[in-house]
C-alpha cells in the first residue's frame, strides 16, 4: 500500500504503524544488549523524516543526516539542519544530479553544502563525516572540492 511519490515513497497510516511497531521491535533488541542509544542513527532515505523522528525521540537515537539524499527528494537543507543537527552524529556528502545520487561533489560547492559546511565549523560539529561515493576517481574529485573548501579564510 505504499505509494511513490515524486519525492520518496508515502505509507498509508496503518502500513506507517506497521512500520514503526517493527522498527520498535528492532530498536528494543539492539538497545537491549546494552549499545548506547546514541550512537545508533537513522538515516533520512526515501521516506519521509517524520516517520523515523517519533522513534529518534523515543529511544534517543542519533541521526544520521545524508546531504545528498535530502537533494535529491527535493528537501531542504537549511531546514533539515535545523530540526535535526542536534542529534546528528555522521553526515554523508555526495552530489546528486537529474535523479541520480551518490555523485563527486561538483565544483563550485552548492550554496547550501557551502553554508551547511560553515555551520558545521561554526557549531563546532564533533561527529562524522564522510564522502559517500563508490569510486576512487569520484573520491577524489570530492576530496579536493573539501579540502579547497576548508582552505577558504
């Protein structure tokens, strides 16, 4: 009963409850052998956020929070940033172009990856980044992006 939308797949509101009772299941047998909650994270992907944040607050869950896939559904960063950075222990970076994800990050860095990086510093972000890209010329290319970036005054 799921439906795709131009942005990420939508659940009625029984296969959502569904959904989440599993994901309850799940979490409490992960969190019961004693892992601390935080440093498990959900991870914003083809669904929307919301369906997760119940379960992020419930369990006190880190998050997670992929630049790229936020591009690619149409979502805001800024936003997204702001309702979440507090608990967000990684961030995945990656380009996105025409549909397609886990691009290089292109030159110039996108306005929002740029005022999301300063924020990042400016927060003083301790938690993970990483480039996620599946070849070692993309890794490349997106390194060097990153480090220009970071060598801006």
């Amino acid at each position: 009963k799921s439906v795709m939308n131009t942005r990420f797949v939508e659940l009625d509101t029984a296969d959502r409850c569904r959904w989440q009772e599993g994901c309850r299941h799940s979490l409490g047998e992960i969190l019961s052998s004693g892992m601390e909650s935080q440093l498990l994270c959900l991870e914003n992907l083809g669904y929307p956020f919301a369906y997760a944040e119940d379960l992020i607050e419930e369990y006190d869950l880190g998050i997670c929070l992929d630049v790229g896939h936020l591009a690619l559904y149409g979502l805001s960063l800024p936003e997204f940033t702001n309702r979440c950075l507090h608990k967000t222990r990684v961030v995945h970076l990656h380009g996105c172009s025409k549909g397609k994800d886990h691009l290089p990050i292109h030159n110039p860095l996108p306005p929002d990856y740029a005022d999301f990086m300063n924020r990042l510093v400016r927060e003083d972000y301790q938690g993970i980044v990483t480039l996620e890209v599946f070849s070692e010329r993309d890794f490349q290319q997106s390194r060097e992006r990153i480090k220009g970036w970071l060598e801006w005054p």
